[in-house]
C-alpha cells in the first residue's frame, strides 16, 4: 500500500512513533492537519515527549510513521530540503559563539541559501536587509553588533527567534521560545510569533507550559501525555478541568476574567502565568 502522499493541505503525523534506544517516547502520534496562518500550542506535562514530537517533524530523530506537509511524506526529501521547509528551535539557548547577533542572524540567512545549492560570496542586498528587518521586528536593532557571549540568556532566546524567522520556513517549530523571557520580551515575542505567522502563512507549532499563554496566543491546542496524544482542537474546546485533572494530576477551574477564559488554581492565577 502506497501511504506517501495524500491530498490533506496543511502538517500532520500519521501513527508517529518515536524511541530512544528500546524505550518508546512518541506512541503513534496522529497530528491533525495544522494550517498556514495559524499558531497551535503543544503543551503537556515535563517528559511527555513534546521535544522529541517537535525533533522527529524536522527529522532530526528517527521516527516510524509519517510526517506528512501539504500531502508530502517528509521522509522522501532529502533533509536539507526537509530543513529548508521546517525550522526547529530547540529549548536549549543559541550556542555561545564568538559571532555578534548581526553575523548570526546572517549566517541563519546564508545557511538557507546554501541549502538552495547557491552559495553567494557575499549577502546581497535582499538578504541583508531581510536581516535587519527580522533584528527590528524583534527589537535587536540596538543589539546587533553585541557579541552573543554578551547577551543576557533572554536576549540569546530572542536571537534564536531571529534565525528562525529568517529562514523563511514554511513551518516553525519553536520549543519554549518564552521560556527565559521577562514580561515584556514574552509580549513581544509572542506578538511577533503571531504576527510572522500571519504575515508569512507558516504553520507554527509552540511548546509553552503556561496554560494561560496557550490559551490567549494559540487557534488550536495538542496535548501530549506519556508520549501519546491525550486531545487535539480549538483551545477553548480542548483545555478543561477534566483535562487538566487526567494529564496534570490539578484541580483547576476556567473563570472569565474581563471577557477572558483563564485557568485557575486554588482560585489563583498558576505562578507562572505572566500574561492574565
Ligand atoms: N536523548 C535522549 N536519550 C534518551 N532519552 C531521552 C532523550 N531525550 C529525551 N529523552 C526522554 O524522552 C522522554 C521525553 O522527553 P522530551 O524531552 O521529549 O520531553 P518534553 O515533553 O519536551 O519535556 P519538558 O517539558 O521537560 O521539556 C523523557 O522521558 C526523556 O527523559
Ligand atoms: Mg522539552
């Protein structure tokens, strides 16, 4: 049976599974269909396994099943082109090197080139300015000469962002982007993942812990529990207190603040809830 094309627009899993060594993480993970435009929030408790779902769509991990973009089976390109098509952002920070931000986020840029086969001596014109705008929408204007080993771990996160985008990726897979951000960069950020999203079609896939920023950022949810998928759909049809119970172990409630769905436990705000 043929099963490497369909006619489905949009990124899915079809029975994805996933191992380290003989232990089983991913359980035959079907993903529905994620569209351009619109940003989904992968959440899930600590070791479910949303990591490794994000590395085995952009085939860095061996995986059986499919990973199927716009009807593709991913698994019949070759990765570089895979890479062309899917950006991974991983929750580790950008590594220390000795680049300033600017030549990092032109090195993303140069890299995407390279994987077209087209390896220009220099950036041109386009390139560099699509640098600098990505740098400007993410507030790095003022940072790019600044070595990344100067840079706070929250301004590196931001830097990562910049690489990503610059990629211009048809899907964007981004693990914790928020995680080391203060309020404000956390704003801004995920105003920008909203905004790169709509403005460039991407399929963006989002790991985030905080419930409430899944909530308020995201058009749909996917639920990942001990490394199967526990529910996928519409956030406010997807996130409840018997959810959150099964795959949380957390009595919660969902109270409308100001017009607001939010999750609340103990009649609270959870700790890390930095945008109620
Ligand atoms: N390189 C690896 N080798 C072996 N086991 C691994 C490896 N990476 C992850 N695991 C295991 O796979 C499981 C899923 O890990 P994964 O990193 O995907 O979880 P996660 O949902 O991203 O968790 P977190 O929220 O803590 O980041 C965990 O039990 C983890 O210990
Ligand atoms: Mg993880």
């Amino acid at each position: 049976m043929n099963h490497s094309s369909s006619s489905a627009k949009g990124l899915s899993t079809a029975g994805l599974s996933m191992h380290y060594g003989n232990r089983q993480v991913l359980d035959t993970v079907d993903l529905p269909a994620l569209q351009a435009g619109s940003v989904t929030a992968l959440i899930g408790p600590n070791a479910a396994g949303k990591s490794t779902l994000l590395r085995g769509i952009a085939g860095l991990h061996k995986t059986s099943g499919q990973v199927l973009l716009d009807g593709t089976d991913l698994a019949r390109l070759p990765q570089v082109e895979r890479a062309r098509h899917i950006v991974y952002l991983p929750q580790s920070l950008p590594e220390r090197t000795r680049l300033c931000a600017f030549e990092a986020v032109l090195s993303a840029a140069m890299a995407g080139h390279r994987s077209l086969g087209f390896t220009p001596e220099r950036p041109s014109p386009a390139v560099l300015q699509g640098v600098e705008q990505v740098l400007a929408d993410l507030d790095l204007t003022a940072l790019a000469d600044r070595p990344i080993d100067a840079l706070s771990g929250g301004q590196r996160q931001l830097v990562g962002l910049a690489q990503a985008l610059v990629r211009q990726p048809k899907v964007l897979l981004l693990d914790e982007p928020t995680s080391a951000l203060d309020l404000y960069h956390q704003c801004q950020v995920v105003e920008a993942i909203i905004h790169a999203t709509r403005e460039r079609q991407l399929i963006t896939l989002v790991v985030v812990h905080d419930i409430n920023l899944a909530l308020g950022f995201s058009q749909q949810v996917v639920v990942l529990h001990n490394g199967r998928l526990a529910a996928a759909g519409p956030a406010l049809e997807v996130i409840d207190p018997r959810l959150l119970r099964d795959v949380y172990g957390v009595d919660a409630s969902l109270e409308h603040v100001r017009g607001r769905p939010l999750v609340m436990v103990d009649g609270r705000l959870p700790f890390h809830s930095a945008l109620g």
